[in-house]
C-alpha cells in the first residue's frame, strides 16, 4: 500500500504521541493483507479505551494511512480546535441533523474522495465488564453502502491493558501487547440494488459485530460470557473495572 500524503498537523501529533506509545505497548499487526491497496474504505472498529484512538492512529501511520476520525461538526468552529481538525483532515459529523443522510454527509465524500475513514461503529467505549464489543450503530455501513466502498472490520485489543473503560489508573508498564486484527472486507453485495432500509443497515451491523467479537474471541482465546450489551439501551457512562 502506497503512503498518503500525511497533512504536517498529523505528523507534529505524531512526532510528540509515538515515543510513549512505544514505551507503553509492543506491536502485534495481523491481516494487513486484507486492507484494500487504494481508494477510500471505512475501517469499522471496536472501541475499549481512551486511548485507543492514538493506538489505532498509530496503526494507521504505521501502515500508510492518514487516521482520519469523525468528531462534532461544533468543534470545527472553535477556535482552538477547529485549526488542528481541519488541519488534521478530519471529518466533521452533525449529530443533531435532520437525517442520518445529511449527517454523514461529510464522510460519504470523503470516502469517494478516496479517503479511508476510521469510525467506531459503538459510537462509545464499550460498557461491557470485560470489555467486549457492544452491539453497533448503523453509521459504519450506512456510510459504507452510500458511498459503495468496502467495510473492513478491525479489531484491537490491549489498549484496555493501558486503560481501563472509565477509570482514570492509567497502567503503562509493564509493556502491554497491542493486537490489531484486520478482517477482509464485510461482503455487502447482497444489499446491491437494494433500497437501504433500516432493516438492512441492522442486518449488516449485527454481522459487523459479530466479526469483531469473534476476532476478539480469537486474540483472547476465550469467548463473552454474557449476552452483548445494546448500546441502544445504554443511557448513561457507568464506572467499570474500578479495581482493574
């Protein structure tokens, strides 16, 4: 896979995050074969720690990618963070749209920009006990399906090590293994033709859940032990792992 052209925002970040990030964790890299070699394509990951964005964004450098994110449209405007998002090549959302369609708007051009975008199909960190992926919100596929470009499934594991959900006791050494797992891409070929209801977006969301909590059942060699949380039904950010 070819470098991207990396904005000079993304490479002072870089530059300042990278030294501890490699003090704190050892990389494990799999299934980088299954990353597409050009054009735009969403990169669908779970989500169990604070820090897991700067992990999965160093992954991203590390195999080419500009770590492009999709964060408030409201924070664009500011004054402190609008220069460093646009700079960043970042994605603006609007949460409180009139549509799902106009709120990922932004996303679906840059993907047929040819931009890969990372998006979190829990839309929060994970709310289960141990940290196993939550069921998903539709935007990953309906972004996928609306611009026509793969889904591919990521799952990491480890940054939970460094920090767990909701607590403050970040555990930076001893150094915690940071796996990433990259699946082939979602096969969404039956949904071709087809008008995008809601019924299909779940379908397809549940199947993309499915994957990463496999992935993770496969990195840990073990399986959930309780049903999957629905992150439709979480209303509130509750403490978990306190004595982790």
């Amino acid at each position: 896979m070819g470098r991207q052209k990396m904005p000079g925002t993304i490479r002072a970040i870089e530059g300042l995050l990278r030294p501890p990030l490699a003090v704190m964790t050892k990389k494990d890299y799999q299934g980088l074969e299954n990353l597409p070699k050009e054009g735009g394509f969403v990169l669908a990951a779970n989500h169990n720690s604070h820090v897991d964005p700067f992990l999965l964004a160093r992954f991203a450098l590390d195999v080419g990618l500009v770590p492009r994110y999709l964060a408030k449209e409201t924070l664009f405007t500011h004054k402190l963070t609008g220069p460093i998002l646009r700079g960043a090549d970042q994605i603006p959302v609007a949460r409180y749209s009139d549509s799902a369609a106009n709120a990922i708007a932004p996303t679906v051009e840059a993907l047929r920009a040819g931009k890969p975008v990372i998006i979190y199909p829990e839309g929060t960190i994970t709310r289960d006990p141990e940290a196993w992926p939550m069921s998903g919100r539709t935007g990953a596929v309906r972004a996928a399906l609306a611009a026509g470009v793969p889904l591919i499934p990521v799952c990491q594991s480890g940054a939970q090590d460094v920090l767990w959900p909701y607590t403050r006791k970040l555990k930076p050494l001893p150094r915690h293994r940071y796996v990433i797992r990259v699946a082939p891409p979602l096969d969404l070929s039956m949904y071709e033709g087809q008008p995008v209801t809601e019924e299909i977006l779940h379908e397809a969301t549940d199947r993309l859940m499915d994957i990463l909590t496999d992935m993770m059942s496969d990195i840990r060699g073990a399986k959930p032990t309780t049903p999957r949380i629905d992150v439709h039904s979480v209303k509130k950010v509750t403490k978990l792992g306190e004595d982790n």
